[in-house]
C-alpha cells in the first residue's frame, strides 16, 4: 500500500475577534478537530495532529491509571471549553480533570469560573508552538497544576501564590509518582500497542511503595 503522510498541525492567529464572534465559532466548530484559544481579542485556532491526539490520549490513560491505582476520586471532563467572559479569555485543554474538587463539581452541567474552581490537572501537548501564551491563560484562570508533553519531555508546572507557573521535579496530584517513569513510558508510543503500554504502567505504578491507596 501506498505511504498516506498524515497533515502535521497547523495554527492561525486572528486579530481583533470579539468575545461574540468567539463564541459563535465555538459552536460552529463543536465536535471538530480544532482548538480554539482566546485572549483579549486575539484568537488561535489550531487543527491537531495524529501524533498530537495519540500523545494527549496516552497520557490521559495514564493520569487515569493512576487515579485508579492510587483509589482516587475523579471527575474528567476532556477538552471541555473553559472560558471567563469577565476577563475575555477561553481555551480548551487537551484534557483536564476535577480530583481534589471532585465531590463539589460531581452532578455540575455548566460550569460557571466565576463561581467554582477550575479543573485541579490540565494537560497540555505541544508537539508543535502556540501562537497564544496557554500557560498564563491557565494562571488566569486559576488552573493549579499543568502537565505540558512536547513529545520528548513531561514538565509539570504548578501555579504560585503569586499567579504564575513554577515548574516541579513531582507532581502535588501524585506525590512519590516519578515523572521519569511516565515520561519514558510514553517514549513507547511508537514501538508498543496501547494496551499492553497501559498494564505496564499499572505494574509499574503497583511497584512503587509511595503507590499505597
């Protein structure tokens, strides 16, 4: 058969959108593979990539595992649009979960930012650069953890008194869990079938004396 070459990401940045406009493209894109990120006027729209939506997918099986490994309550809420008219920026995150805010967001159709916490992880994957600063949309927003995958490295950045991200050597969601173990299980992506990669990770996650429930 014929090698297809699978279209790489592309973003564009429009200026001068206004919030009404951004949300008609919400709607008009919903169920698309697109990422819309708002800013004060300015509007990235981003169509993602295979490899893109492989990395963001493994990983959140991951965090999951490990939800459920660790016998910690979850709420996940995938790429689910976050926006604050009040402060004229929105975005969608690659996937994001309530854990520590689980039980007071457990039954919640439409979350209002004005009213209840953000997501308590974002996951963020940037095989290709954004033309929007994401990662201070989050400090705006109060999100206080963000993982961000390049395709290569897993940083974590947790968000300070101060309202901006200091990247951590672990995670504050799973304290003892090593970045390292799941940075180079994600490195297998390409060399191993999902399944099998998911129950290595849980007997890696089962080996580790910090993994107690």
């Amino acid at each position: 058969m014929p090698t297809v070459a699978l279209p790489a990401e592309q973003r564009f940045l429009l200026a001068g959108v206004d919030w009404e406009t951004y949300e008609c493209l919400l709607a008009r894109f919903e169920g698309r593979h697109l990422r819309l990120t708002y800013d004060e006027g300015d509007l990235e729209i981003m169509t993602v990539s295979p490899d893109h939506e492989r990395a963001k997918k493994l990983l959140a099986r991951f965090v999951e595992a490990l939800t459920e490994e660790l016998g910690l309550p979850v709420l996940s809420l995938g790429n689910t649009t976050f926006r604050r008219t009040d402060l004229g920026r929105g975005l969608e995150p690659d996937e994001c979960w309530y854990i520590a805010h689980e039980a007071q967001m457990r039954g919640v159709t439409e979350i209002d930012l004005t009213r209840m916490p953000p997501p308590d992880l974002v996951i963020e994957v940037e095989i290709s650069r954004g033309l929007l600063d994401r990662l201070d949309l989050y400090a705006r927003l109060g999100v206080p953890e963000v993982w961000r995958y390049d395709g290569r490295r897993l940083r974590v950045s947790v968000l300070a008194p101060a309202g901006t991200y200091s990247e951590v050597g672990s995670s504050p969601t799973f304290p003892g869990i090593p970045l390292e173990g799941i940075r180079s299980a994600l490195l297998e992506r390409n060399e191993r079938d999902e399944t099998s990669m998911v129950k290595a990770f849980r007997a890696w996650v089962r080996s580790l004396p910090e993994a107690t429930p």
